[in-house]
C-alpha cells in the first residue's frame, strides 16, 4: 500500500477519534470541530521527566553485556493521569555532554536523581505543553549510553531504533543504567518523529532506512545520507581525517577506555585512498530507501560546505523514486540551523508538520507547495513540487574563447583544448574572481549576459575528457552566477546567520530550562558573483566510483562529476559561468603532484537542470552581446576556512 494512502487512512480514524475525545471536555459549541491545531494545556512545569535505558541487543564495548542507551523523556504528566497515549518526538544525538546543541551549545543537566532539567533546544518547551513526549536519546558510547560510537554504523542506527522499537513495545529497557527493572512505555501510542540537525539529523535518516515500524515521520536537517560523502566525493578526499577521529571526538571517557577495537575498525575500514569498503555500504542510507516508511520533511542551507549539498540531491532523488512523502527548505546559509534563520516560520511549520504526521490533523499542510527556497537573505518563495515541472537536464558546452582559459558557454559543441595546472594554494573564490583573465590554475567558460532569467533547480554533473602530466589528479568543476548581488555571507563565522543579544520565549519554561533564545539576523555580502553549485574527483576514479588507480601520464581520461543539488535563479543581465580546475583549497585535499591537465573540449559537457531546459536557455541567450572584461577581480565572499569540521549540532 503506498506511503499516502497508508496515511490518508490513518488520518481519518485519528480525526474521527481526536474529534470523539475532544468532545470530552470541549464546550457544545466546539465539540463537533476536528481539531486543526494541538493547544498549549498540559503544564510543562509540573512534566514528568525520567530516564530509561534501552536495551540495544549489541555489545560493541565488549564487556559481555549487551549495550544500553540512555533516554531521557519529558511528557505531560495530566495526560499521563488520564491514560491518553501520546506521540513521541525524538532526538537522538552524540552531543548532549560532549559539545552542546543548537546556537547556544546546550547540553543536558540533570537533578540529583538523575532526572533530566534542561533538555537542549525548544522541542520539548514547546511541543510538551500540547500533548507531545520528548525523547532525548544520547547515542551508543556517549554521555551516560553504554557501546561505542561507530559514526553511523550498526551501533549509531540500531541503538537509535532500539528506542522506537521499545516505544511501540518490542524492545526492553530498564530503569537504571545497571539495574534489571524494566521499564515500559505505556504512555505512547507509539507513534515517532525523529527530529535533529546534521549528526541527529543523519541518525534519523538512517533509522528510517531500515522500515521500522511506529517512525512516522523524519526531519532530517543538514543531514547526511552516505558517511562516504561526508569524507570522499568520488576519490577525491574532503577532509585529512576519517571516522575514528570523529568517534574520539564524541565518546564519553568511559566509552573511550573500551572501544579501541572500534576505533581500530574505523581506520582500517575508511583507507584514505579514498576506495569504497563495506564500511562505507553500511553507512550508505541512499540504497536503502525502499525501506523508507516515514515522510521526510527535509531542510539544509545551499552553502553548506560542512554537509554538502550533495547529501541533499541524492537522498531527495532516491526518496521521489519510492513514493515517500516529502517536503523540503533550502536557505542561503551554510551549517545553521532553521530556528536561527527563519525561527517564526519554522516553529509555526514544524508545529503544523507534527500535528499532521504524528496526530492526524488535517490542518492542510500536505496541500500546501512541496518546497520553500531562499532567493535573497530572508525572502522565500515556493514551488508546488521540487524539482517544479518543465526542469530538463540540458547539455552546455564549453569553447575557446579569444584569450586561452576564457572559453564561452553554449549549447554548440566546442573544439581544441584548454590547459591548466592544479594550484592547491587557490580556491573557486580565487577562480570566480579571475574569470575574465586568462591564470594558470583554471579553465573557465562563460554565456553571454543573460535577457531572460534562467533557474537551475536540481543536480548537475559535469563530464571531462583530460590528460593529466602526473600519475594523480583532483578535479573540481564549479557552477558561478555572474554579477552583483547581496547573499547572506555563508562563509563567516556565522555561515550566513549573526547571533543578537535579545530572546524570544518558544514554549513553557523552568528555572533550569528556558523556552527563551537569542535573536538572529542575517549577515549579508554584496558580491560580484555567487558559486552556485560544486562538485570534486579523484581522476583516478574515472573507470569507477569504488576504487582509483594510478594514472598514465599522457593518456586521456573521461570521468563525469556530480555536482551539488541546488535551486538558483540567475538573473537578467547576469552570466553562468563553468570553471574546471584541480584542488579547491580547503575544500578537497590535493594530490600528491601538481598535474597539468589538458581538456578536449569536444568531449566535455555540464549536464545542468534548468526550468524549461534547452529552449529556456536559448531564449535567455539570444540576441545578448558579449560582456566587457572585469580589468580588476570580482568580489565574493572569503575564501572556505580552514577548520576541522564536525557534523555537529551547533549552530
């Protein structure tokens, strides 16, 4: 039965009995009326709070014990003393104790009895008080979870599922971490949203890729879908480290102690060849998407240089390809969090998501547009279905232009070649800013001014024929919108976001958990040009994804690269550049040469979305002149920081 019917059918017996109980204790006026929107009743003050620990069924630290998960639970206590079952929202994250959540940095507290006072972030002060349990699960090797951290693998999902699987009855748990009193979750109906940002949010798509029953919905944000990308885009390495850097950097002290075999498996599981291992399947949730029972409510920032946007495009893709039920957010931020960059909106819509998903209600939010995009800093529109119908894949191509390494970009097939030498001190901030001149580090290929607007809304790839001088090669291929405009600075501190010094209250509070958090404002740039899409190889990989090879210097290469999902619009009078070069600086680590790289343009093509396809593009082509050369650099944001990035629920 697909997923929509399956609901529809849920929808209406929840609404039916909603609707019986609410008559209960609503006045006559109002006791026929379907309810459209959970209320604030219950005291979020006089909550239960309590904790259990969740048999996981593994025994990853090795002491012969199977692992228990800690659970920490707020629910609203009158609810609980009228015997109502509620739903659950879920949390399960590595960051409670080791590094804190949302913009804020918050971690858990707790009371002398080991009661949890502050639980991080607003879910729980805002959706408590209407008939919602919040459920903060601390990960397999962290805080005061047995197991070890195994960043994504059967410990991460399985100890995840184990909680939705006690909350629908099937698993056991117990009231101390040691003890052998069971607990049982007598107070649900069992009915789950997971919910979390970049490692929560990754935890939440992997469970729902494994079909367990009672996950209801997800709302994975800047979340990843396969651990391989996270590290690797197709051989070419994103970052100097791998997985077991990240466990270490997670694990309780207690853990840390235990799980040396696990830290050991990580490294040998994860070369930084950059080879696909079987590590690397099992933390792939991409392939199992057929599993997917839950809807997937979707958001990340088009910016995102921590969890790209190539997470985005492939989970999106393999979602719409199995029938889910989806809604997605794309921001101009980068790693941020949607309570700090459209708070009033995201409460509002999360509320309504939840109350549709989780108790029935039809308050309309399935009819409403499948996507809201960011265009400007803080002005959104919308799209009925995303990608919107009329998007075609259309072919551009590149040509010589009259100066080497300033080609044009068409539709007509180009001839020759083009020259440039991998430069791993220079990024696409420093290939954008040149593209008008000829420099040594990168090929570059332009339209003429747009007359028309053109939307790219979807992922790219870019296919190259080359012939590297050296037995390694890194590739980048870069998507650029030509011309002035203001986007939030997604490369400051903020990524795209500043923190203000006032608060708004979302939800009840306590002494020792305030629903209230700082303000935020976009921080915005007037730049030049927008890079608007990305995507990076490892030459090597050209005969396959799963393993490189050495290169024969001399010999030409074909190797298409995937390029980030995104939803851009480029604007009358602007131009859409492609750049073709090795290292992007800071964004993937060089090879272990410094290759010059010739590409035959007759066999190198961008396959980009664009609303309207080939017709689109030729209508905004036509007819326009030739741009007058940039004597002085374009503007853009700074160049990617250099930093250890963590997939981390800050910010």
């Amino acid at each position: 039965m697909p997923n929509r019917m399956r609901f529809t059918i849920w929808r209406l017996l929840a609404t039916a009995a909603t609707a019986a109980l609410m008559a209960a204790f609503l006045s006559p006026a109002t006791a026929h009326a379907a309810p459209r929107e959970s209320r604030p009743v219950y005291s979020y003050e006089n909550a239960i709070r309590e904790a259990v620990w969740v048999d996981t069924g593994l025994d990853l630290d090795r002491d012969g014990k199977h692992d228990r998960v800690a659970v920490d639970i707020v629910r609203p206590r009158e609810a609980d003393r009228q015997g109502r079952k509620v739903p659950v929202i879920m949390d399960a994250s590595p960051y409670y104790s080791c590094c804190g959540r949302g913009n804020e940095s918050q971690k858990k507290t707790y009371d002398a009895d080991g009661d949890v006072v502050q639980m991080p972030l607003f879910y729980d002060n805002y959706f408590v008080p209407r008939g919602y349990a919040f459920v903060g699960v601390d990960l397999a090797g962290t805080n005061r979870s047995d197991g070890c951290v195994d960043v994504g693998g059967r410990s991460d999902i399985l100890s995840a599922k184990a909680v939705v699987d006690w909350l629908n009855g099937r698993a056991k748990a117990y009231t101390t971490r040691t003890g052998t009193t069971k607990a049982k979750a007598t107070w649900t109906n069992g009915r789950t949203g997971m919910i979390g940002k970049s490692w929560d949010g990754t935890i939440a798509n992997g469970v729902a890729a494994t079909g367990v029953e009672g996950l209801k919905t997800i709302v994975p944000i800047s979340a990843i879908s396969s651990w391989y990308d996270y590290y690797f885009q197709q051989g070419a390495p994103l970052y100097d480290s791998g997985p077991d850097w990240l466990s270490d950097y997670v694990e309780s002290p207690d853990a840390r102690a235990k799980c040396g075999a696990v830290q050991q498996t990580l490294v040998d599981g994860a070369p930084r060849t950059g080879d696909w291992t079987p590590l690397w399947t099992e933390r792939d949730y991409v392939k199992d998407t057929r599993k997917v029972k839950a809807s997937v409510f979707l958001i990340h920032g088009m910016q995102d240089l921590n969890v790209r946007m190539k997470h985005v495009g492939q989970w999106w893709d393999a979602l719409a390809k199995n029938g889910v039920e989806r809604k997605i957010w794309l921001s101009q931020t980068g790693h941020v969090d949607p309570f700090d960059f459209r708070r009033a909106e995201w409460v509002d819509t999360l509320h309504r998501w939840f109350d549709h998903e989780l108790l029935g209600y039809d308050n309309g939010i399935d009819r409403e547009p499948m996507a809201d995009i960011e265009r400007h800093p803080d002005q959104w529109v919308t799209s009925k279905v995303w990608p919107p119908r009329g998007t075609d894949t259309t072919t551009l191509r590149p040509a010589k232009g009259t100066q080497a390494g300033v080609g044009t970009l068409g539709l007509s097939k180009g001839k020759g070649t083009e020259t440039f030498t991998d430069d791993p001190q220079h990024s696409e901030t420093d290939w954008a800013a040149h593209i008008d001149q000829a420099t040594p580090d990168k090929a570059g290929f332009v339209t003429k001014p747009l007359t028309r607007d053109l939307r790219l809304s979807g992922s790219s790839e870019v296919t190259v024929t080359a012939t590297p001088t050296t037995t390694t090669a890194h590739l980048s291929a870069v998507l650029v919108d030509l011309g002035p405009d203001t986007i939030r600075d997604y490369a400051a501190g903020g990524e795209g976001i500043t923190t203000l010094t006032d608060r708004t209250c979302w939800g009840a509070g306590t002494t020792g958990d305030s629903a209230c958090f700082k303000e935020t404002a976009a921080k915005t740039a007037d730049v030049d040009y927008t890079v608007v899409s990305r995507g990076w190889a490892d030459l090597g990989n050209h005969a396959s994804d799963l393993q490189g090879a050495p290169l024969t210097p001399g010999k030409a290469y074909t190797m298409t690269l995937d390029l980030a999902a995104t939803d851009h619009v480029v604007p009358a009078g602007h131009r859409l550049a492609l750049i073709v070069a090795g290292t992007d600086k800071d964004l993937i680590d060089p090879p272990s040469t410094k290759p010059t790289l010739t590409l035959d343009l007759s066999r190198t093509k961008a396959r980009v979305p664009l609303v309207g396809g080939a017709h689109a593009f030729a209508r905004a082509t036509a007819g326009s002149g030739s741009a007058t050369p940039q004597a002085t650099p374009l503007d853009g944001v700074t160049p990617p920081r250099t930093t250890h990035r963590i997939p981390e629920g800050g910010r």
